[in-house]
C-alpha cells in the first residue's frame, strides 16, 4: 500500500474507532471515555501513594493500582459495552499504527552499516556471573574459541580489571575487542576500543542488555551475537563520558553507553541491598526519597535551558524515543551527535497522574538534547548511577558527547534493527492523505 492509501487507512480506522462509540454507546460513549480516563488517574494515584508511603497506606493503594483498571472493566461489562470499547481500541491501534507506518520515508534511516573484513585476533572478556549465568549455559566460551577467538572468563572469585585486560590484550596484537557480560563491563572495554580505534562486539549476556538491543542484537539468543566474527558489518556510534569537576577533554573521562543517571535513582543505586534484591530496595526507599528530600538540590543545565530542583535525572548516550517517558526503552539511533535528557520533577498524585497521561506533555517531564549537560548542587558531592553502576562523584559534573568514537562490529543479519518509526503526528498524517490526493488529481488534469 502507498503512503497515500496508508495515511487514508489511518484516518479511516480513527474515524472508525470515534464512531463505533458514538453509534453503538450512544450518549453514553461519553460516559464510557469519562469511566475509562478516571479509572486510568485512580490507577495513576495508586501509583504515586504505593511509591511514597509505606505500611498500610501501601497496602490499600497497591489494592487501588489493582481495583481500579478492573472495576472500569466491570462497569463496561455490566452495561453490555465491553465489546464496543474493545473494538474502538483496536481500531485506534490500527489508526495509530498505520499512522506512524505513513510517515516513516522521510525520518533519519537506521545507522549506517560498512562491510568490513574479518577480525583476525579477537580477543572477547566473558563474566560468568552476567545475565544468571548465560556465558556457562550458552556455552559461549567454547563456540567463541571455534571462531578462533582468544576468550577470558572472569573470575568470580577475585576482582579483575577488565580496562586492563583489554589494554594488555590490545598491547598484545588484538584487532578486536569484545564483552559478555552487563552493560558496566561493556562501558569499560568500549573505552579501550575507542582510545586504539579498535572494533568493539557485544555478546547479549547481560541480565537487561540495553545496549545490545539498541544495536538490534538478539537478547534472548546470545550465540547468535558471534556471527559478528565471521560475517559482521561496523556501525559508528557516540560515547558519553562524565567529568567531575572542571572541563576536560571530550574523549576523557568515565565512559557510559547507555545513560548517566542523578537524583532519586542514583540514591538507590547506592544501597548496598540494590543488587540482591532491587525490586524491595527501591520500595524501601522511594517514600522517603520523594516525599523527604535529603536536602541535596540538583540543578540541570542542557544547552540553553536550565531546570531547577529536578526528584531525578536522566542523560543519555543519545535520545530515547519520543514513547518512552522513562527512558527504559529504545533508542532509535545511536549515532544521532546529541545526549538526551529526561527531568521529573513530581510533587503529588495529581501531578503523577498528569504524567501518566500525558506523558512527556506532562508538567512533571522535561525532555531535551543537546551535546553537554551539566549536573551541579548544593553539595560537594552527589550519587551517580553510570550505566547501573553506583558512583559518588564531586560537583558539577558534566555529561558530554564524542561523535562517532566507538566501532561496533555486529552480525551483518539482526533481528532487532531499529526502524526509526516516527512519533504519531496526526496533522501530518491528514496532510498526507490529502495533499498528494490533490497532486495526483493535479498531474491528471495536466
């Protein structure tokens, strides 16, 4: 189907979806919007109460964050329209999606990809421990060595250096630098591979892998990631790297790959509870977090625009697509040139409800790029969570960019390249489904 006819179909199903409510819910389709947007704010409240308080309070609202999307439900069911919102919503998600897919030509193409001969002294550092054990389970080791790979398996029992093992294997005739292991592990031998202009590879053996999903890795089958040594392609991405204190130079400092985190997660990075149990942790001490400041006030600048007293805040080794609010999801290149930046500032439920709905629309957000940040306080000092891992770094610290440092070696065929699909932009879909309408009836009348 043409972008016209896709642009059309869009505007069709959304039309469709209004319709369908109006038709078959009557007067009461507004009724049906209303319960639909009020159970979504009671959710939302249950939310910010279950996060910033504790003991009973908790319990009731975790039970409000359950009741509230079911009672909507029951409400739609008792009346007979449940069907009629069920339809409505997967009409919208056509119109959305059709949306997005017209206006795809024309948004930045995917990263670009150069042949490359193969590597011939890979040298590749696998943890053992990373992802539950993948490196043992996967037998990456073993199928590493048949590719004729040099391998070391971290001992978990004694702390190893990897920044140094990668420089002594560079030293050493490596033409390829390559990890298994978290996102930290890969921050550091990513470095080393930019310092000596080397190929660097990941091995999607981590627990979260956000970097190797980025690259369009597959997560979920950690073999296929050495395909990159016998049948790869070399993209060229961006570096962020942190500097404590004064300016330094752009390609110095502590490199992050994904993000650089300030506030109230870099907080809870810092308990030492955080790697055995993070889900309780951050439960633990959300509440006194957000509704208890320590007195430590951060104070963001990116570029031209300066946000005072962010809760947290979020820099990024290049933006986060414009759907994701929390910065946990894709981003859509790596090789944009720009951070991205993410402050939430949320004071109460009604706020936090804001966010949930609208987003980076909210009050709560503010979202920017440029290529430097500067985090400073009103303290010496400040937590920092640099790609998962708990630092404490002296104030200001800046967050700057070095374009195109690092070359990353990926298999030639991957399952999750990014596809840079847009943001939905309605007027832009009507004006495509009606402007080349008029073209093509221009060039016929010619």
């Amino acid at each position: 189907m043409s972008r016209r006819g896709t642009a059309r179909l869009a505007l069709a199903a959304g039309a469709a979806a209004l319709l369908v409510l109006v038709v078959f819910g009557g007067l009461g389709s507004l009724v049906l919007m209303g319960v639909g947007w009020a159970g979504l704010a009671l959710t939302a409240a249950g939310m910010w109460w279950m996060l910033t308080h504790t003991g009973w309070i908790r319990v009731l609202a975790a039970l409000l964050v359950v009741a509230a999307p079911l009672g909507v439900l029951l409400l739609y069911a008792a009346a007979g329209l449940l069907w009629v919102v069920l339809v409505s919503l997967g009409l919208w998600a056509l119109a959305v999606s059709a949306g997005r897919a017209a206006l795809v030509e024309g948004t930045p193409p995917s990263m670009t990809e150069r042949p490359v001969s193969r590597a011939k002294r890979p040298f590749l550092i696998m943890n053992p421990l990373s992802g539950g054990g993948k490196v043992e389970r996967f037998h990456l080791a073993e199928r590493a060595r048949a590719l004729g790979a040099e391998v070391v398996v971290l001992d978990p029992t004694q702390r190893q250096d990897v920044t140094e093992l990668a420089s002594r294997a560079v030293q050493g005739g490596a033409d390829l630098l390559g990890v298994a292991g978290g996102d930290g592990t890969q921050a550091s031998v990513a470095r080393v591979a930019a310092e000596h202009d080397i190929p660097f590879m990941v091995i999607s053996a981590g627990t979260r892998n956000h970097f190797a999903k980025d690259l369009g890795l597959d997560r979920q089958d950690p073999p296929r990631c050495l395909e990159a040594l016998t049948d790869g392609v070399e993209l060229r991405i961006d570096l962020g790297y942190l500097h404590a204190g004064e300016p330094g130079d752009p390609s110095t400092g502590r490199v992050f790959i994904n993000n650089a985190s300030f506030g109230v997660y870099a907080e809870v990075v810092q308990s030492p509870a955080y790697r055995d149990d993070k889900a309780r942790t951050v439960l633990e001490m959300l509440p006194d977090l957000l509704t208890q400041p320590s007195g430590t006030r951060l104070s963001v600048r990116a570029g031209s625009l300066t946000m005072d007293g962010p809760q947290a805040a979020l820099v990024s080794n290049n933006p986060y697509a414009r759907g994701d609010s929390a910065g946990m999801g894709r981003r859509e290149r790596l090789d944009s040139g720009e951070l991205g930046v993410l402050c939430v500032n949320v004071g109460n439920a009604a706020e936090a409800t804001e966010l949930l709905l609208r987003g980076r629309q909210g009050r709560g957000l503010t979202a920017a790029t440029t290529r430097e940040v500067v985090v400073d306080a009103n303290a010496p000092v400040i937590p920092v969570g640099v790609d998962g891992e708990a630092l404490v770094l002296p104030t200001p610290v800046r967050c700057c960019l070095a374009a195109g440092a690092l070359r990353v070696r990926v298999p030639r065929h991957r399952p999750g390249v990014p596809h840079g699909a847009p943001p939905m932009d309605w007027r832009r879909v009507r004006r495509l489904a009606l402007t080349m309408g008029r073209v093509a009836a221009g060039r016929g009348a010619a």
